[in-house]
C-alpha cells in the first residue's frame, strides 16, 4: 500500500431534482377534446397510436445489411425501443418486411410469396442499396429494386446503411402507420396499386 492514499468521499450537498422528462419520453395524446375526468378522440387516432407503437418487422436479410439489422437490435442501439422488439419469422404473424440485402431473380417469387403470405395492413421497408435499386450488382441475375415485384414504402439508403439510418428509416414507418387512414386499403387507389403488381 506504500505511498497510495484512499480517496475522499465526497457527497453531493446541492442534488439536482430529478425530473420524469429527462428521463423518460412520452407520447403525445392523439389529437382530441378533453375535460375533467374524460377524454374523447377518434377510433382512427387510437389505433393508428396503437399499430405506431407495436410492429411487428419480419426481416427478410440475405446479404450484409442483415449484420446492420443485427446490430440495431443489439443492446447499443436497441430497436426494441421504438416498440419493434418482436421479431417474426412467420409472415402471417407480422406486419412490416424488412428486405435487407440483394434480391436475386430467383429469390423475387419467394420474396413476393412471403409478402402475400402477411394479412393487411402491411408495410415493405427496402434496407440498402442492393434492396433498393440492385446497388453495384448491374447484372442479369439480380433484381433491380425490389419495387419491381413489390410496393415498398420507405427506402434507406446506403451500401451498408448505419444502424442509426435503420432506426430513422423504422421511425418513418411509423410515423407512416400513425398517419394512414382506416380506410385507405379499401381505396381506389390502393386497389389500382396492387393490381399494378399482379395482386388481388
């Protein structure tokens, strides 16, 4: 122990009060008329909140942007933060593909299979170039962008994209899923859309 002192204790005698916004993020009330004891909204509003926060992603990873996926779900950034912890392997049980990596030609009829398989409402999220636009594969076997057989909603760039893209790219989802009317999947529209993909 020669020549090492302890070191003093010193206490804090001025504590900061803790306050429940520095550490914990609410959501914000769905818009509304509210009075002592009630509050009133839409049923749109309510479920729109309630599909926000409870995806369900199915990750489709064939290539490298599945190690990025790993890693946000990893402890460091942790998307089981946004409500997305339930990660499933069945596509009758999820409502969000997550197709990371490149999709060969061969691979588009299991790809679409996989999709059709996933009951409404259901959202495609295309991780990565090669998802996206084929990235650097410019060659036959290789699709060029997944919206060529499927729709696709929300696009992340990058050749692999940082597991702080995928987190924005989930967020955008979600704000999508928070603000889609009930009734769009009845749309004209909507209908015209995936008859444009061959799907009833």
């Amino acid at each position: 122990m020669g020549g090492f002192m302890a070191r003093p204790v010193r206490f804090n005698i001025h504590p900061k009060q803790t306050s429940i916004h520095d550490n914990i993020a609410l959501a914000d009330m769905p818009e509304g008329a509210q009075g002592e004891g009630y509050f009133a909204t839409s049923l749109e509003k309510v479920i729109g909140l309630a599909r926000k926060n409870s995806i369900w992603p199915l990750p489709f990873a064939t290539s490298c942007c599945g190690i990025e996926f790993m890693a946000t779900m990893g402890a460091h950034y942790d998307l089981a933060r946004f409500g997305s912890e339930r990660l499933g392997f069945t596509p009758r049980q999820c409502d969000l593909l997550m197709v990371m990596g490149t999709i060969a030609k061969k691979m588009g009829p299991v790809l679409k299979q996989v999709y059709l398989q996933m009951a409404e409402p259901r959202w495609v999220l295309a991780m990565g170039a090669c998802a996206a636009s084929g990235g650097i594969f410019d060659s036959y076997s290789v699709l060029q962008g997944i919206d060529q057989i499927i729709p696709v909603d929300v696009y992340i760039p990058g050749c692999p994209p940082r597991p702080e893209a995928v987190i924005d790219g989930v967020l955008k989802i979600q704000e999508l899923v928070h603000n889609e009317s009930l009734r769009r999947r009845n749309s004209e529209h909507y209908k015209a859309l995936m008859n444009s993909y061959g799907i009833e």
